[in-house]
C-alpha cells in the first residue's frame, strides 16, 4: 500500500474559496514554462460529470446537498477514476496533482473529503493545504458570482473549517505516509503560492 505510483502525486486541498483552482491554473502555466509535464484532476469535475451523467444535480455546488450514501457512490468514482486517466498519461518524471477538499461541509455535517478508501486509491507523496485569512476568504467568496457558497457561512464558519481541514489533512497523511505541506495564498499573489507548491515538488 504505501508503495507510490509511478509518477508524482500531490493532493491539494484547502476550504472553499481560499484559491485552489486559481493557484493550480498558474501553476500549469508555471511548469510548461520550466518543461514539468503535470496533470490537474479537479475531483469535484469528477463527480460532478458522474452525478450529471446519472442526473442528480445540473451544478457542483450541488454535490454536498446529496443524500450522504449518494456522495459516498460518487467519491468512490472519481477516486478511481482520476487514477485510471493519469496512469494512461503519466510516467515517473510527471506529477498529478489533485484538486479537492479534505473536508466537506454537507448537509449531515463535515464529512471527510479523504477518508481510507480514497487516500489510499489518490496514494499521494504530499498533501498540500492551501491558507489564508479567513476574512480575505470570506471577500473571496463574496466576489465570486461563478460559485454558490452561501451555505457555508460567514467568517465564523470559516474559522472553524481552516481547522477541521488541518485536522482532516493529517489524519489523512496518516493512513498513506503523506506529507502535509502548508501553503499561504497571498491576496492579490496567488503566483507566490503556486511557486511555494512547485518548490515542495522538487523535494518528492
Ligand atoms: P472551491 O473549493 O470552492 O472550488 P477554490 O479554493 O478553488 O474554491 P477559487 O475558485 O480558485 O477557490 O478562488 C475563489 C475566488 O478567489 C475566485 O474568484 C478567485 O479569483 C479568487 N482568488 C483566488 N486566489 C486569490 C488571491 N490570491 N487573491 C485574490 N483573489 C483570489
Ligand atoms: P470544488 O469545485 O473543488 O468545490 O468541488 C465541487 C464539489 O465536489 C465540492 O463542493 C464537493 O461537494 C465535491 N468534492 C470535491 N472533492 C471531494 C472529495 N474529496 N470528497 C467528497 N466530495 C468532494
Ligand atoms: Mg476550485
């Protein structure tokens, strides 16, 4: 179990809004300029594209409304699935890197984003979790007319998740001998937190 897959694997999480797909978007651009051939699979367009296939929901914002059995299914896909299309693309100098959450804020509560039976199908060398000001998030969010997050609260609320996902991040890097690599997403310098990120990748 814990030998690695044959190409890199970095898993990044962090709450909602805190910047993951924007810092991950400069990151690509990043890594073509210096040659580094990475995949990132984004795991909510994975269960969204399984949950839209089978017609549960029409956005991804949707997905942690799902009756909770419903989003188990649906993780278990796309954990295996995002590992099936990297191995068809990947070889030992690439890196994936997953864009997903530890924690999950559902209806039935917070639900772990990576319990056993996805860590140990992801098997990554790190866990990234991305930080910020929980009021700078909060004007994040705010901002954001793509997204719907307005169930997640306010700043309070966002408090309490930056700590549940420390937690969740390390119990996850537990169960796989993870490392867990903390990464501040500046306000305004998202380039500064995918640099941090491309520096931890030459350590694996
Ligand atoms: P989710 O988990 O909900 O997918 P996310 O972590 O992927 O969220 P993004 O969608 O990347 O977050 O970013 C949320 C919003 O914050 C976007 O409008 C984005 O432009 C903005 N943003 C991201 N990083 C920064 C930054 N460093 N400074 C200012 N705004 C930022
Ligand atoms: P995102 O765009 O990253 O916010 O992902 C969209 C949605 O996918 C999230 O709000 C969750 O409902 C779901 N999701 C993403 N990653 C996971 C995960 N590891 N486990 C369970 N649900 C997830
Ligand atoms: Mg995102």
């Amino acid at each position: 179990m814990f030998l690695r897959n044959p190409f890199r694997t970095i898993i990044v999480t962090g709450i909602p809004g805190v910047g993951k797909t924007t810092v991950l978007g400069i990151l690509l651009q990043e890594a073509s300029k210096i040659g580094l051939r990475v995949e990132v699979a984004n795991f909510g367009d994975y269960m969204l594209r399984e949950a839209v296939r089978i017609g549960l929901v029409k956005d991804r914002d949707q997905l942690r409304k799902l009756p909770h059995r419903q989003q188990l299914e649906l993780q278990k896909i796309a954990a295996k699935a995002i590992i099936n299309d990297a191995k068809t693309k990947l070889s030992e100098k690439d890196l994936l890197i997953i864009d997903t959450h530890c924690v999950v804020k559902t209806t039935a509560g917070y639900w772990p984003g990576l319990p056993r039976h996805v860590i140990e199908e992801l098997n990554p060398d790190s866990i990234v979790l991305i930080e910020a000001d929980p009021e700078l998030i909060a004007q994040r969010r705010a901002r954001d007319v793509t997204r719907n997050r307005k169930d997640l609260g306010g700043k309070e609320e966002i408090k309490e998740m930056i700590e549940m996902a420390r937690a969740a991040a390390m119990a996850a890097a537990t169960i796989t001998a993870s490392s867990v690599y903390i990464v501040i997403n500046p306000e305004g310098h998202p380039e500064e937190a995918a640099q941090s990120i491309l520096a931890l990748v030459e350590k694996l």
